[in-house]
C-alpha cells in the first residue's frame, strides 16, 4: 500500500520561496514516477511538475525556471522547491506517485486522472 505524506505548506508573500515535501512509503516497484499537482478553489486539479525513477523531469510551462522537483532515494522524499511565487501559486499541492515512468518523449506531467496514488494535499498561500 503506497502512502504519500505532505508538508511544507503555509503562506507567504508574492517573490518568497518554500519547499515542499513528501514522504512515500511502499513504493516498491522499480519503474515508478511522482508528482506534484495543484488545486485552487474552484478550478480542476492541475499538473505542476513530475520525476521518475530514471531521472527523467518535466515541468508546466506555468512553473518552468521557478520551481524544481527532486526525488532523495535514500529518504523515500519527494520535493518541490517554489522560487519567485506568485499570487497564481496559491492552491492545496498534492504529492501522487504512479508505477510508470513518465509518459512522452520528451517527458511529460502525466494528466491527474492518471496517478494511481496522492496524498491528502499541504496548501499554498501566496499573498500580494
């Protein structure tokens, strides 16, 4: 059973940065891939950035050159450092994990119908 745990959410002012954590437990496949998605009060759930366990990234055009996802193997923790925030940025953040690698060539954030697991979400408060 994969359980993702997230935390690092809070409010912030606009330009301010944070860092977002996960931490996954029985992720045992050798193919895998996770991800960040979000989701702002009244809007659908979107990608945000995502990492496999070939090393393969890819990021939303919304994000690119402010955010970066790493993966630390040795914790089992996914990360999301946020950089330049923006008011836009304000959503709950939801960790999921899946047992494919990323889709695409080049990678791709696969759609979040897609995932097989997420988390229960760490919100994001980006103030003016």
């Amino acid at each position: 059973q994969v359980q993702l745990v997230e935390s690092g959410g809070r409010s912030v002012q606009a330009g301010g940065s944070l860092r977002l954590s996960c931490i996954a437990s029985g992720l045992t496949y050798t193919s895998y891939s996770m991800a960040w998605f979000r989701q702002a009060p009244g809007n659908e759930r979107e990608g945000v950035a995502a990492i496999d366990s070939d090393g393969s990234t890819a990021y939303e055009d919304y994000v690119k050159g402010r955010f970066t996802i790493s993966f630390d193997n040795a914790k089992n923790t996914l990360y999301l450092q946020m950089n330049s925030l923006k008011p836009e940025d304000t959503a709950m953040y939801y960790c999921a994990a899946d047992p494919r690698l990323l889709p695409g060539d080049p990678p791709l954030v696969p759609h979040p119908g897609e995932v097989n697991y997420y988390g229960q979400g760490t919100q994001v408060t980006v103030s003016s």
